[in-house]
C-alpha cells in the first residue's frame, strides 16, 4: 500500500468510515466476550486502492468505504458464490406461494397410493420415494411432495426470520446509540437491561411462555383457534426472539457510537444546535450501517435454526403450514426408516444457514479488513 | 478486589430480585389460568375459585411477588392459611427457606426437585465443556498455526458445516446410528457417577458429544483468530529474535495471550449451560433441568418453571462474575477497584 500526499485530503469523507471500538472502556466486561467483533475498524485513509494508475500519472485515488468493499468482495469468490445462493433462495422464498398458487408446487395433496400402508407409511420405491413427479420423494405417513414442502417451508422460514432479525436489529440499533450516545444515565439503565435480558436463558422462556403467550396472542388477534392458530404461533416466535435477540447487537452498537461520539463531526453537528433524533439518525446511524449489514445476515441464520429448534420442542407452526422447522422435526422420526427424507430435510436447513453465516463473515472481511479472522 | 466482588455479587443480586419479578409477573398475568388447568376440565367454577385461593393465584402479581422473595429469604407455608393450620396442619406443607416454590403438580418443593436434577445437568454440561475446550480449542489452535493451508480449510470448513445443522438433527442421527443400529455406544442413560463412573462416563457420552459439537464450531474459529492475532504481535517477533524455543514461544507467549478471551467465552456458555441443556436432553430423554422445564412447560407447573428459569439465571450471573475475575487472573494488565 502506497500513501501519497493526496491522502491527507481524504480525512473529511471520512465522515462515512467505520468507526473504531474504543480501546478505554469504562467497563470491561461489556466488551470482553465481543470476542472477534473488537478489532478495530479501519478507515477509508489506510486502504488506497492501485488500480487507477493512468498513462504513468500515479493518481491515487481515495475512496469511500462502500467502493473499497465492494471492490474487496468482487474479489471474494466465496462470498459472491454466497450471496448468489441467498439470492436464489430470497427469490425462491418470493416466488413460492405464486407457484403454490399455481399449481406448480404441491404441498398440501395427500397421496396414498405412493405410501406403503403396510410398513407404517414409507414412501413405496427407493430413496424415498423419488419420482419425476416427485423429485425429492414424498413424505412419510402422508405421501406430501417433499420438494413442495421444503420451497413453500423455505418461505414461511425466512418470513419468520426475517421478521425476527428486524426487530431485534432495530431494537438493538436504537437502544445501542442512545445507550452510547447519552451515556450516564440512559446507559447505565440500557447495560443493565441488556445484562438481564442475557442472562435469561432463551430457549427456556420461549418454551415456558409459550401456551400462556400463545393464547394471550390468539385472543387480541382475534384468532378463530383460542389456544392459537399457526398465525398467532409465528407471532409469538418472532416476538421472542425478537425481543430476546437485541442485547447482544445493542452492546456491540453502543461499542461503536462510544467512539463514534467523539468525532469532530458530532461535535459540530452538536455546536450547530442539532437535535438528539438528528445526531442519532443523520450522524451516527450512516456510519453504522456496516455492523448493523453484518450481524443481520449473521442474526439471520440463528433464528432460521430457532425456528426449527422451536419446531422440534413444539412450540413452531404446525401442519398444514410447511416450515423448515415443522419438516425436520417430523423427518427425525425416520432418521434409519426414511433416510432421504431425514436428510434432505436437514441439509436444505444447513445450506440455508450455511450461506448466511457464510455470507455475514465475508460481508465482515469486506467491510471491516482489520478483523481478518 | 474484595470490594469489587462484593460489589458485583449484590448487583447480581438486585438482577435476580428484577428477574423474579419480571418472570412471577409475565406468568402469573397470562391468559392461561393455572388454577383451572390444574384442577382439569369437570371442575365446578367454586373449585376452581377455591384451587386459586388455596395457591395464592387470586392476589396481585405484586403481591405473589413478595411472598416469593418471603419464601426464599424466610421460608413460607403452602397454602398459607391460618385456619387450615389450626383444623388440619397435615394439609399443609412447610417450604424451609431458600423455599423456590411449591408445585401442585410433582407434590414437591420446587427446590428439592431441582436439586435432584443438577447433577445431570452438571455432569452434562461439564462432560459437553471438556470435550469441546479440548476439541475445539485443539483444532483452532491447529488450524491457526496452517494458517492457508488445507489442513486449516478442512477444519474451519467442517466445523461450519457441523455448526448448520441444526442440534436436534445432529443428536438423533448420532443417537440411530452410532447407538441404535451399529451398536458403537451404549444407550445414553443417566447412572449417578457415585454408583459407576463407568458407566456414568458411557451413558453420557452421546448425549456430551452433541452438545460439544454445537459448540466446538464457535470455539475453532475464535481460537484460530485470537491465535493469529497474538501471532502477529511484536513481542513474538522478538521471542522469535533472541532465539527462544519454539515450543517456549508458542505455549508461553502464544496461548497465554490468546486463550484469555477463549476462557472468557468458555466460562459465559459453560453457566448458560448448566440451567439445562433443553434441546440435548429431550432427545436423549436425560432426566435434567432442561427436560424438567419441557416437561413442567406441558403440565403448566408455573412454580416448577418460574425457579428453572431463577436458578439458570444464577448460573449464568455467577458464570459471568467468575469469568470477570479469571480474566484478571490470566491478564495481568486487568485491574478491578
């Protein structure tokens, strides 16, 4: 990396770099198991890029952040192999109920004529079961195309994922920049939200709440079922884990407005009169997207393995709604009977959740080069 | 130090005090009505009155509150009633102090019964720990070291993968084939160590080895980072200068500064864990914390769920004091006034 004398001009863009962690913290504990998270940032200053060299002219040219990321993650085949397989299965999970409608997709028809009655209804034929028509087999005990499942099971998965990782990525968005940006009081009271709400152990009370919250949900929706339908049950799981998914982001926010306060355009934002929803909407949170863009796509991928969790304690959506959980928690009861039911199932989750994970790391790498582990 | 722990431990404290409240109050508010579930569906609307009475459900969460916090301090009688104590005391049950609670259901103190069932929960997180500090911490520590290479891919490539599947999957394809058809392991039973610690160690391995993989996925990628960001530090690079032994530079200069945040990790999921492993033991029918709480989530025994939910929170408060006070242990350059 060369640095010219031109970079020193770069310093007001940089009104857009990532924002380091401070490295004095007034409590340790709060920072101490970030664990990978805490690297410092870099800003734009440090990464010139050399491509621009033009007829000899060795123009250096800075860059903001953004472009430097994009240029970086062009140049990570991994991770655009990652975002093509999240694309296909958003669009997947997009078209799926419009082909369901159609007709191309299958859920829901029973076929018993493709089941063995005698054998405690496994699918008749090899593996499963498999088929032109049915090209991943049927399911036991039903004889339901399985593929139609799992695409229609993809949807409802995400729709609940998704639901779930914006609450908890606003919720930790917001209380992080007021935790860190007013400091004192607010923060004091946030952090020890925050602190309780981790020290709840989730699965337990996602469990332990549920009949009493399903059915408190199922009475104010005006559910037709008053111990809730399937609708008031995806409810129920997006709000927990919703609201149980935020502390851990708002720690990580509240890390990255501490030092992001101290910088000379808050300052100025501040002697020029701005009001708190300003400085916290126009000055601090477009610094903010790149943590926020990573650990949605990393938040992603936890809640779609709690929905299937949740699923197998049975607490999930259940029939006839097909989601990723409600499939494979029926699958594991054929894991030797009906092997290629047991593992399709699974592996159509761990793809999914393998391509976010992926995904979030490489967005990571591209976004935030120093943490390069 | 002293200080500082003291000062922690009445925080901690305050939190569980906020917590028993904020648990007594999201159950005992809710929709489903305790009394009525327990007293079963041909029960005249007087005996369901009277169930709730004698339970102490008829009064403000507030006040059932107080009560709760009474009991663990000083003790409480189930039910509390004067009159029944003069005309028959054989109907009611005394709860000694720390008393948690009294279930309806199990005919148990909530404390009793929860102390039966932490050594199988301990025994099991514990067993899940070792195995996943040794496996996981080993191959990140590997996988840092070939940094690039293929040994290096392959570990961080097939911990992902395990890391995708979800739990449950893992647990019932380990528990059919390696137990179930090949007959490699012995069916998980929980055997109290007292009686056979062989058997202790065989009935808890399946159950141990699903958990750890769950875990042994975070651990490799945070000791592989930590690993390479304290192998690029200065000060390895003079250890390497003045000609120190290899094996000196990587265990006394190498680990020491990168495992801290490893134990750091180690200890915060080690608490989480001993509040119950619910996934782990409803597969494998373990007779712990976790099941007690699937199976108390079934029968509405909010007394039973409301003291699971207290004392995993303990844990995981503890855990997280602990781990504070390691940390300045291990690294020197931490200090707490």
């Amino acid at each position: 990396m060369r640095l010219g004398p031109d970079d020193l001009r770069t310093e007001p863009t940089c009104r857009r770099c990532w924002p380091s962690v401070p490295d004095s913290s007034d409590e340790p504990q709060d920072f101490s198991h970030v664990g990978t998270q805490t690297a410092t940032g870099v800003s734009a200053v440090d990464d010139v890029v050399e491509d621009d060299e033009v007829a000899g002219v060795k123009a250096v040219a800075g860059r903001t952040p953004w472009q430097l990321a994009r240029i970086r993650l062009r140049r990570d085949k991994p991770t655009m192999v990652m975002i093509v397989t999240v694309a296909f299965a958003l669009v997947m999970a997009v078209v799926a109920p419009i082909l369901d409608k159609l007709g191309v997709l299958d859920p829901q028809t029973f076929h018993s004529d493709l089941i063995n009655g005698a054998s405690g209804g496994l699918p008749i034929g090899p593996f499963g079961g498999i088929s032109w028509s049915h090209p991943l087999g049927v399911e036991p005990g039903t004889g339901r195309d399985l593929l139609s499942r799992l695409v229609l099971g993809v949807t409802f998965s995400l729709i609940i994922a998704l639901s779930a990782t914006l609450i908890a990525v606003a919720l930790g968005t917001v209380l992080g920049i007021i935790a860190g940006y007013s400091g004192k009081f607010l923060d004091f009271w946030i952090s020890r939200l925050v602190d309780m709400v981790l020290s709840f152990p989730q699965t337990l009370m996602l469990l332990a709440l549920s009949s009493t919250m399903i059915a408190l949900i199922a009475r104010s929706t005006g559910d037709s079922n008053p111990s809730g339908g399937n609708l008031s049950k995806a409810i129920y799981i997006i709000l927990v884990l919703g609201l149980f998914g935020w502390p851990y982001f708002a720690r990580i926010i509240r890390g990255q407005v501490l030092s992001l306060r101290e910088r000379e355009f808050v300052e100025s934002a501040k002697s020029l009169g701005a009001r708190h929803s300003r400085i916290y909407f126009k000055e601090m949170l477009p610094n903010l997207w790149a943590p926020i863009l990573v650990y949605f796509t990393l938040i992603m991928p936890a809640n779609i393995s709690a929905e299937a969790a949740l699923s197998y304690l049975g607490v999930g959506v259940g029939n006839p709604t097909p989601t990723l959980g409600n499939v494979l928690t029926n699958a594991v009861n054929y894991p030797d009977a009906d092997f290629t039911y047991f593992a399709v199932s699974a592996i159509f989750i761990a793809v999914l959740v393998l391509s976010f994970n992926l995904l979030g790391d490489g967005l990571r790498d591209a976004l935030d080069p120093k943490a390069d582990r | 130090m002293f200080a500082y722990i003291v000062r922690r431990l009445f925080s901690g404290i305050v939190m569980l005090i906020v917590m028993s409240f904020v648990t007594i109050l999201l159950f005992f508010s809710s929709a489903v009505d305790p009394a009525r579930v327990m007293c079963g569906k041909s029960c005249t609307p007087e005996r369901i009155e009277q169930t709730r009475k004698a339970l102490g459900y008829d009064k403000p969460a507030v006040q059932q509150w107080t009560a709760f916090l009474g009991g663990v301090v000083k003790g409480r009688e189930y039910p509390a009633d004067e009159a029944l104590r003069k005309a028959a005391p054989q109907l009611v049950v005394d709860c000694h102090a720390p008393c948690l609670g009294y279930s309806t259901v199990t005919q148990q103190s909530v404390g009793s019964t929860l102390w039966t069932k932490l050594p199988v929960t301990g025994s099991l997180a514990i067993a899940a720990f070792i195995m996943w500090m040794v496996v996981g911490v080993g191959l990140g520590i590997i996988s840092a070291l070939f940094k690039g290479t293929l040994l290096d891919r392959a570990i961080v490539g097939s911990s992902l993968l395990f890391y995708a599947f979800p739990t449950f999957a893992i647990g019932i394809a380990l528990y059919t084939y390696l137990s179930l058809k090949w007959h490699l392991v012995k069916i998980p039973a929980y055997t109290p160590i007292s009686e056979s610690p062989s058997a202790w160690l065989q009935g808890l391995f399946l159950p141990a080895l699903t958990l750890a993989l769950v875990y042994i996925a975070g651990y490799v990628r945070l000791t592989r980072a930590f690993v390479l960001e304290s192998l690029s530090e200065d000060y390895l690079r003079t250890a390497k200068a003045k000609g120190l032994a290899p094996r000196k530079i990587l265990f006394k200069h190498t680990m020491r500064a990168a495992l801290t945040p490893v134990v750091t990790a180690a200890g915060l999921d080690l608490g989480g864990l001993l509040g119950g492993a619910i996934i782990t033991e409803t597969i494998f029918n373990y007779d712990g914390l976790g099941k007690l709480a699937v199976l108390s989530n079934a029968q509405f025994d909010l007394p039973m769920i409301v003291g699971i939910v207290l004392v995993a929170a303990t844990f995981v408060i503890l855990a997280n004091l602990i781990v504070d006070l390691l940390y300045a242990l291990i690294d020197p350059r931490v200090k707490y006034a």
